[in-house]
C-alpha cells in the first residue's frame, strides 16, 4: 500500500480558519492533518471547513477563528491494510481519508484519489459507469441569489450543485472549492454591504452567504459559478473515468444518457464502492 500513499500536509492545531484555508487553496487539497507538538491529533477537510463557515453566525474574523473549532477524529489502519477493506471503511465512516500507520507512526495518508488511481490502473474494462453512478444530483436555476444555493448545498450536505437555464439546460457548477475561494477572497475584506435594515448598512462577508437580504442575495450564481462541466457517458468504462476525474482535478462528473441528458452524477465515492465490493 505504501507505493500509492500520499505525503502528509499538516496544519498546527493552533491555526485559524484563515491559514487552514490558504493552505487548502495553496496545495490544492481537500484536507489537512492537523497536528499538536508535531504529533497528529486530528483532520480537517473542506467539506466540513464549509459547513462551518455557511452555519456559524458569529461576527468573527476568519483569523479570529480556531482550528480547533472543527477538527474531526483521525480514523487509523495498518499499512498492511487490504486495499478493498480501506475502502469499505472509508464508506462505513462516511470519510475521505485515512491515515496509514506502521508499528504506531503515521507512514502517509490515503485519500479517495489515491483509491480511484489504483482502481483507474488495475480494473480497466471491468465495469461501466451506469452500474455505480448515482442517479440523483441536486441542481438549482442559474439567477437565483447565492443564499438559495448555499443553503440547498449545506441542508443536502452536498458538496457540488448543477446550475441549469429556464430551457433546463445545464449551464454551469458550483462546489465547496468555488466557495472556499469566495470565504477566502472576503474574508480579507472587513465589511459587506448588506440593505437589510436602513440604520445597519454593513455586515460582516459570512454570515452574508445565508442573508436573504445581504451579500447572499446581492450576488447571484451565474456570476461564480464555474461554466465547464465535465461530463462522461452511462456506458463508458468506470477505470477511464477515474481517470478522467483525476486528470481534471475534480471530484464528480455528470453522466449522460445516449440522447444527451443529465441522467446522474459519477463521484470519487462511488468509485471507491466498485472498488470496495468488487470481486
């Protein structure tokens, strides 16, 4: 297993939400293991950094935040670990990661990637994309104010969300990275402009992302959202998938049926689901 780990990237349990964030972006990575005296104590992902920032309705700073806030449990296994089980566990614990040990010491990281790359080089031809792909995907209008679309992202626990035209026509996506990027880019500035109430005329940028009245509604979608959408088909071959999913850095891609259409989306996780129950 050792070959196909990925190198720890730490983050000081004493950081705020601001470096957490900057170094997300910097190495472009989804977590973080966070440490304390150089010793691993826990992991912080995107997703769950996101979440955080759309629900927490405090006025601080995003330096004024700590760490140690959000930090889940690390969940550990033997470097020794079949393949096929660490995949299973990741499912079974609704995770990304884990961290790989050997005789105690954490020897490197496996991620979702790494498991969708050893599948992409090893099953090639065993199966489609149409047996493991989900065939539901949250999707919203393309004008509607920022809010409604964050607020869908975070009731749905959902990391990506396809915006459509009133033709129903998919014209762009949105993720926790895009919004990442926007917290990040804000979170810099100290006011918003919020028209709320005629005496308050600023507030500060994260609680705007939920304000039906503030930044959240001032902005709409289509002005953020990415206009590429990677999309694959219901009976191409789920090993060049992942490799599609890798070679372009994202997390999902929309499949279409034989006319065309959206029929479903193809993740990571359901590539680690092949590869967990594939015999």
């Amino acid at each position: 297993m050792t070959s196909i780990l990925k190198k720890l990237i730490t983050i000081d349990k004493s950081s705020s939400l601001y470096d957490v964030i900057l170094k997300l972006l910097k190495h472009n990575i989804s977590r973080l293991i966070v440490t304390d005296d150089n010793s691993p104590v826990g992991i912080v992902t995107e997703k769950d950094l996101g979440i955080f920032l759309l629900t927490d309705d405090t006025e601080r700073k995003l330096d004024e935040i700590s760490l140690s806030e959000i930090i889940k449990k690390i969940i550990s296994v033997d470097k020794n670990t079949e393949i096929d089980r660490c995949a299973a566990m990741m499912l079974k614990n609704k995770i990304g990661s884990l961290v790989i040990t050997s005789n105690d010491d954490v020897v490197g990281i496996l991620t979702k990637t790494e498991l969708v790359q050893y599948f992409a080089n090893k099953y090639s031809g065993k199966k489609i994309v149409g047996e493991y792909m989900s065939p539901y995907y949250a999707w919203h209008y393309f004008d509607v104010p920022l809010y409604e679309v964050v607020l869908k992202m975070i009731n749905e626990q959902i990391s990506r969300i396809i915006l459509r035209d009133h033709d129903e026509t998919p014209v762009g996506i949105f993720t926790f990275r895009d919004l990442l990027k926007l917290v990040l880019n804000l979170g810099e500035q100290e006011d918003v402009l919020d028209n709320s109430d005629p005496m308050i005329s600023v507030i500060f940028p994260r609680k705007g992302f939920i304000s039906e009245s503030g930044f959240g509604s001032s902005i709409k979608i289509n002005e953020i959202m990415s206009k590429n959408i990677v999309s694959v088909n219901y009976d191409d071959d789920l090993a060049k998938t992942g490799k599609t999913l890798l070679d372009k850095n994202i997390n999902g891609a929309v499949v279409l049926s034989a006319h065309g259409t959206i029929i479903g989306v193809i993740s990571k996780t359901d590539i680690i689901k092949a590869l967990a129950f594939l015999k």
